[in-house]
C-alpha cells in the first residue's frame, strides 16, 4: 500500500491539534497539582488568621461557615455548631487523633480531604479545620483567570502560524512550478517574493540553475553544429578530390596526397574528441604520480615537431633543479597539443622554459584576442581564425588531472602559455 502524501497544510494542521491537545492538558491536569502547594499556603494562613483573634470562648463575629472551630480546654472538649455542617461528620476525638502534634497539615477521610491549623496558648489548644472547598475554590479562581488569556494566546499564535505557513506554501508551490516549467521558455519566471529569506534565494538558486542549463543547451547544440562542421569540412574535400579524380580533371598522385591529408587531419579529430571523452570518464580519478624528466621529455617533442616548419627556431632553457611530477603520457599529450598549436601560429620562434618549477612556452604569432581568452579551453569554442578545436582543452584537463594549472598571457608581440602547480 502507497503512502498517501501529506501536503504542508495537513501537517500544519495536525501540528496546531498537537499543540492545543497538549495545551489542554497542561491546563486541566499540569497546572492543577502545580497550583495545589501554593493553594494549601493560603488556606493554612486563611485558618490561621481567626485563630489570632479567637479568646478561650468562640467569638461569633469571627466564625464562618467554611471553617469549624474546635477547643481543647483543661482535658476537654469544645467544638463550634457548623462542626458537622463543615466536616460531614462529629467525632471530635476522631481529629484529634488525626491531627496529633502536628501545627498544620491535612488529612483524609473518606476520600475527602480536610485541612486544620493549630495554636496552643496556656491551657488551650485551638484548632480551625476546613474542607477542601475553599482550595478548589481557589483553583477555579486561577483556571478562570489563566484559562482565556492562554487560550486567547493560542488562538493568536494559531492564526499567525496559518497565514505565515499560507505564504511558506505558496511560494513553495510557486518554486515548484518554476521547476516543473524550467524548461519552458513561455513560463513566468520572475521571483516576486518580498521577504528576502531563504526561499527567495532558493527561487534565485534555481533560476541561477534554470539559465545554467539553458546556456548549457545553447552550447550543447552549439558544440553539436561545430563538429559537424569540423568533421564535415576534411570529408568535402576527400569527396570533391575522389570526384575529381573519376572526371579526370585532377592528377591522382595529387589527390591522393590531398586525401591523405585531409584523412590524417579527420583521424587526429576523432583521436582528440575521443581523448577529450577519456579525461572526462577520468576526471576523478587519481593517475599514479610520479617524477618527470622533463628535460629529456621536452627535447623529444621538440625533435618531432621542429621538422614539421623549418622556418621557426626553438629556443629551450632548463635550469636543472626543478622538478615535475605526472606521469610521461599525460606531458607528452600536454606538450603535443600546445606545440601543435604553436606550430600552426608561430611566425619564427617558439621558446621553453622549464625553470623554478615553471613551464613557460612563446611564440611570437598574433596576439589572442581579449573575447576568445576567456574560453579558449572550453572544447569546440570558436577560436583563432574561427577555427574549432579540442587541442587547449585536452591541456587544460589533463594538467588538472595531475595537479598543475595553465594561463594566457598576451606580450608585446607573442603569447606565453604559463604552466604552474596548481594550489588546490
């Protein structure tokens, strides 16, 4: 059997029953027995004031029909004529004995309670008894007191919680239409709330959320349109040459040699976008880390890469006591991209630096513009000379990955990629 849900207003509901159920309780049965001590002081000092006054023989003016007298003089006996009226009973000797020696106190006698107080003074002992009328009296006195002003109270703070938890749930509700609409571009999404509490930066929150996602989208799709493009130019090219070579109107030698080209340049984007992938499944993984030499490791690349433009001199500088740490694959993945890049913007000089624990790579190309700075290493953005590529993000996670960080710094003439350990 399903849980039936329980909406807010239906636990508001049962939490103020709760709380009146509970309120009751204290009134009708708590505060009762707590009011009992303070209730039998008063009758103790409301018998003990007639007594003060009282000579040896009862004084009519002083007696009262809620309290009964009773005197013990030389050995005997003397009680007042509402004795029976106030007890329910005469056996004078029976309360003696109940009260013994004791000044004050109460005792019980068929399920009624009865207070006395006692003076002796000479020959004569005087005692004022009473039932339990007064002090219930008392107690319904204090109830009748107490009683509206706490259920007043209650009402009050009652209605309070109503409308407060009236709002809490509307704008919940709203918030959960927000979410329910997050996608839908027709929606009303603006926050009107006036308190500034947290829900109103929760509504903020998922707005924040609801724009991320849509900025998310537009790339997504963005991304999609681009390596389709990026994909779609190498295979034109292939497919124009392979007509042409059926027309007969270009050499094969030629276009084979353009096919060649252009497959290896739509072979390294796939290796690349299927790399970017791996890093990404990756990312949360920690490779085992280890010391790089990285002196012998930069003059392998720039053996490779230094016959591909005869015309752009490398420059390396190494001070000999830095110390790297990765593992060879991820630098040699690092270095590939960034060289390959360089290769494609250097005009005659490519410099690196490998010192104070620092890599810093030049090359004297055209500066980046200040816009495509921002997400060069965002995969698929559109970067120099609006080419699409995934070469700077691949460097960029994986340095990530085994704790260093990059930044792009424009020079006079040039760019300096500057690689550090990261700080986090």
């Amino acid at each position: 059997m399903k849980n039936q849900k329980q909406t807010l207003s239906k636990q508001l509901i049962i939490i103020i029953f709760l709380v009146f159920s509970i309120a009751f309780i204290c009134l009708g049965v708590v505060l009762p027995k707590t009011l009992i001590p303070l209730a039998e002081n008063n009758v103790y000092r409301y018998l003990s004031e007639p007594l003060k006054f009282m000579q040896s023989n009862f004084d009519k003016d002083l007696s009262s029909s809620e309290i009964a007298y009773l005197y013990i003089i030389d050995q005997k006996i003397v009680t007042s004529d509402n004795l029976t009226e106030v007890m329910g009973f005469d056996n004078p000797l029976f309360i003696i004995k109940k009260i013994k020696h004791n000044t004050y106190g109460k005792f019980i006698y068929k399920h009624n309670t009865y207070y006395y107080y006692t003076i002796k003074a000479e020959q004569v002992t005087k005692i004022a008894l009473t039932n339990d009328t007064y002090i219930n009296k008392t107690k319904a006195d204090i109830l009748a007191a107490i009683l509206p002003i706490v259920l007043g109270t209650l009402l009050i703070v009652g209605l309070i919680l109503v409308i407060w938890s009236s709002i809490i749930i509307y704008k919940i509700d709203k918030l959960k239409s927000k979410v329910d609409n997050i996608d839908n571009e027709d929606y009303n999404h603006t926050i009107d709330f006036k308190a500034n509490d947290e829900i109103k930066s929760l509504g903020y929150a998922i707005e924040d959320m609801r724009i991320s996602l849509k900025s998310q989208g537009e790339y997504r799709n963005q991304m999609y349109q681009n390596i389709s493009h990026d994909f779609k130019t190498p295979l034109t090219v292939i497919k124009s040459y392979i007509e042409a070579v059926h027309d007969e109107v270009e050499d094969k030698d030629k276009a084979l040699q353009v096919i060649e080209e252009q497959t290896e340049k739509l072979e390294n984007k796939v290796h690349s976008l299927l790399y970017l992938n791996k890093l990404d499944y990756l990312k949360d993984s920690k490779p085992k880390i280890e010391k790089i030499d990285m002196e012998k490791l930069i003059n392998d690349e720039v053996s490779k890469f230094k016959w591909k433009r005869k015309d752009v001199e490398f420059i390396v500088e190494y001070d000999h006591k830095s110390v790297y740490f990765g593992t060879v694959e991820h630098w040699e993945t690092i270095l590939d991209n960034l060289l390959n890049n360089f290769m494609r913007y250097a005009s005659t000089t490519i410099k690196i630096n490998a010192k104070q624990n620092k890599i810093i790579l030049y090359n004297d190309g055209s500066n980046i513009d200040n816009d495509l700075l921002e997400g060069i290493f965002t995969p698929f953005r559109k970067g120099i000379k609006g080419e699409f590529g995934l070469g700077l993000s691949i460097v960029k996670k994986t340095l990530c990955i085994i704790g260093y960080d990059i930044n792009i710094k424009n020079e006079k003439k040039g760019v300096t990629f500057i690689i550090t350990r990261s700080s986090k």
